[in-house]
C-alpha cells in the first residue's frame, strides 16, 4: 500500500483510491516548520505573534493569519515554491478570500482584463440576482 498527495488539489489518495481528506493550512505550516529546523519559539517570536496565538493558528483553532503574516512566514520558512503555492491557497479556503500571493501579483490594469472578458459580467448578472433574491426573501419572513 502506498500514499500519494496530489500536487495543487490537496487530495490524498491510497493505491490511488482517494480517501476524502484534505490536508489543512496548520498541517502544511507544521511541516514547513519542522523542515527549517527553526524552533517553534524562534519561529512565532520573529513572526511578531503571541504563544497562545501560534499555537491556536498550528491546532487550527483559528483562521490562517492575514496577508501580511502570511508573506512574513514564507520569508522566514524559506519553503519550496510548490510548498508555498499549497501554503496561500489553504490559506485562501480557509479565510474565504483569495491567495495573498495572487492578490500581491495581479496588479489594476491586469484585474480591469480580468473584468473585460466574456464570462465575467456574466457571472456579475448571476451574482448580483442570487443576492437580490436572498434580500427579497429575507424581506418576505
């Protein structure tokens, strides 16, 4: 028997059966930590965060912390780059909001592309109509 974790969707599988857990952000951290070699106490001392803190966000008892902590855990990690594509998009699901890496890159004249193509203002009208419908029906109890 053996274990494959698939790249980019987090899925683990056995003997390529998938086994319906996917891996979370305090895992990937706990990893990313334990390979550097730095202490935990070095690590959330120069990450300029409390004890308690650190160990709520390594139990996941807590959300992944915001961008900017974000960026400074992958500074002082120094972890491999499909490490940290898997870091900000866990990061992501868990904050519901999109990968601080990606936010970082996509400056405004690429997010205005972004809204000019075909699908976009489609996916708007969808958007816009689902909430238009949900305050209507909150009107109506």
């Amino acid at each position: 028997m053996y274990i494959i974790v698939r790249k980019f969707t987090n899925q683990h599988t056995i003997g390529g059966e998938f086994l319906g857990k996917q891996r979370k952000f305090c895992e990937v951290l706990s990893e990313m930590l334990g390979a550097s070699g730095k202490s935990r106490v070095a690590f959330y001392t120069e990450l300029g965060i409390t004890k308690s803190y650190f160990y709520d966000i390594l139990g996941g008892k807590v959300s992944p912390p915001p961008a900017e902590k974000q960026f400074k855990i992958i500074e002082i990690l120094n972890p491999e780059p499909d490490i940290c594509e898997e870091f900000f998009e866990l990061a992501a699901k868990e904050r519901d909001e999109m990968p601080a890496d990606l936010v970082h890159y996509i400056d405004e004249p690429m997010r205005k592309g972004l809204r000019n193509k075909r699908g976009y203002k489609k996916m708007m009208d969808s958007f816009v109509k689902r909430k238009t419908k949900m305050a209507d029906n909150k009107k109506e109890k």
